[in-house]
C-alpha cells in the first residue's frame, strides 16, 4: 500500500440486517486485488436500495459483516494487477463490488464497476449519476420499445421521478405524475409539472382513468407496490404494461386476476443491475446520455453528513425520501 495511504479508515459496519445492527468502525484500508481498483470516497448517496439492503430485503446480499453503500463518486488512488495504471487519479463514478461498499473513506471495487466522468462534473456529483439517471433512461427506452405514446409514473415528486420526466419528456412522450401526498402533488403543479395525480385524493381513480384515455398511457413505472400497483393497472387502458422498479409501500404486489385475464395488462419487474448485465450496449449508451445531458439528470443535495453521522443521515432520509438526496461525504 502507498505511504500516503492511512492504514485504517472509518467505515459503516452492518452487522445484522433483522433487526438492522450497525457501528461505525476503524477498520483497515483495503488494498485493490487483481482487476480492481481503490477509490478514494467523496460522497455516496443514500437510495432507497440501501434502505432496503440494511434490513436484508434487497436482491444483494453480502456476507456479514459488511460496508453497505451501492454507489459514489470520488478519485481513484491505486490500481490492482492487469488494470491500466491510467486510471490513478481520475475522477470516477463507481458502484460497490461483492464485498464491502461505498460508505467509507475507501473502497475496492472491480474497475468494470468503475466509470470516468467527464470534466465538468464534480466528484460529488458522479455520486449521484449511477442508480438514479440510469434508472431513468432504461425505463424511458423500455416504455419507447413497448411503443408508449404516454407514461404513467409513481413516486413522482423523488429525484428520480423528476430524471423520468425530463428523459420522457425529451423521447416525446406524456407523463403523468403520481403522488401520495397533497403537498408534493402542489410542489410538482408550481414546478410545471402538467399532469399530476394524487393517490389520496377521492377522486384519484376516476381522474386516473380519464388521463391515461386522454393521454393514450399504456405504460406505468411503479416504485411503490402493495395495493399501488393494483390502482395504477386498473386505471390504464387493456392491453398496458406497468414495470415496478421499488417497493415504498413495503408489501408484495397486488393485482387482481381479472386485469391479466380479461384486460391483457401486464406486470414487468426491473432491476438496473440485471439490465446492465443483459443489455451493456445500451448501458453505455445511457451513460453517455446522462454525461451529454447532465442538467437533467443532476440531483439537488439536502443534507451532508460523515460516516460518523450515518445514524443521523439514515433518521433524515427515512423521515423525508424526497426535497434532495441525503449524502455520506467521509
């Protein structure tokens, strides 16, 4: 390891996912192996995900203990055998390998996790460029090939539902956008959002409906689940498609037999990783997408907070999902 390295480094340790148990810890600074990469943290973003994989209900699940964190941005500072010494000192983008994650002072990570960013974004920023945009921009082009004129979106008023109209926008498409609260519906009106519903009005269902006919909307992305997915699939025309991406609601999917049956309405999953792995051409395409367009697909940040505060920012975020992104900025 370099002498300019600290042999140890402060880290989030999770220890049980159920209930969730975690320290914060000095642990030792790992060195990259073969094929990876060290990277120096600047800033990791808290999502949903991590939520999710901090209770052990996430599709990845790591051997405890373990460093959680799935994305970040920072510089790398060494590289492991067979990796291009070209790559120390740049300004990265990365997600966290099989091993330990981004909420750290270091990370090594294989560097195929590992991306470039381009000059004008800031180390910070290439935190956030990850899950959310690329997330954005499959959906978008999912909803293109599925011949969507229209989408329906839940979730709305998030960083992410805010990357999902502008990249919907700019394919062409309508949006409709779903909340759960009469305040984010409001903040979303003011913003110039156009099309906005919200799921605790009484009239939600009967609205749904006449928009999604107004709009010829045959495809929803859902990030809540539970009965949402029901609501959502009833008030769209036969023959569409919702693909749910999150659980907010925190219960399994419901939809009844009858929209399968009788409506030929279909339910998709999608996870970014699966979509990475399958489809790498159209990965690197959504990368240099988000890079080209970056304005629309940057994230406003609410709260700073150490590895020390992870405590803190965790309470922060779980109170408020929406109104900017909550860091860990080691």
């Amino acid at each position: 390891m370099s002498d300019s390295l600290p042999a140890t480094m402060r880290a989030v340790v999770l220890h049980e996912t159920n209930p969730r148990r975690w320290q914060i810890e000095s642990i030792a600074v790992p060195q990259p192996a073969a094929g990876e990469a060290l990277i120096k943290i600047t800033a990791s973003p808290l999502n949903p995900s991590d939520l999710m994989f901090l209770i052990g209900n996430y599709g990845v699940r790591k051997p405890l203990p373990v460093v959680p964190g799935f994305e970040a941005g920072g510089r790398v500072i060494s590289v492991g055998e067979g990796v291009d010494d070209s790559w120390i000192g740049r300004k990265v983008a990365c997600f966290s390998g099989a091993g330990d994650g981004t909420y750290a002072e270091y990370m090594r990570t294989p560097i195929t996790n590992v991306l470039p960013v381009a000059d004008h974004i800031s180390e910070e920023a290439a935190a956030m460029m990850l899950v959310n945009p690329l997330t954005a921009v499959a959906l978008v082009e999912s909803a293109v090939k599925l011949g969507a004129k229209a989408i329906v979106q839940t979730a709305a008023a998030s960083a992410l539902g805010g990357m999902i109209r502008k990249a919907a926008r700019a394919r062409g498409l309508g949006v409709i956008d779903v909340v759960r609260r009469a305040a984010q519906a409001a903040d979303l009106t003011a913003s110039g959002a156009e099309n906005v519903l919200d799921t605790s009005n009484a009239d939600f269902d009967r609205n749904l409906r006449d928009m999604c006919r107004a709009l010829d909307a045959r495809v929803a992305f859902d990030a809540v689940g539970g009965t949402t997915t029901d609501r959502i699939l009833r008030g769209m025309p036969n023959g569409s498609h919702i693909i749910v991406y999150g659980g907010l609601e925190g219960q399994p999917v419901q939809v009844g037999v009858d929209q399968f049956i009788f409506r030929d309405k279909h339910v998709h999953g999608f996870w970014l990783s699966t979509w990475m792995r399958q489809q790498p051409d159209a990965f690197r395409a959504a990368w240099e997408t988000v890079q080209a367009d970056f304005d629309s697909f940057k994230s406003e940040v609410r709260a700073r907070f150490t590895v020390d505060q992870f405590d803190e920012a965790v309470a922060l975020y779980e109170a408020q999902m929406t109104g900017g992104k909550v860091l860990i900025v080691p």
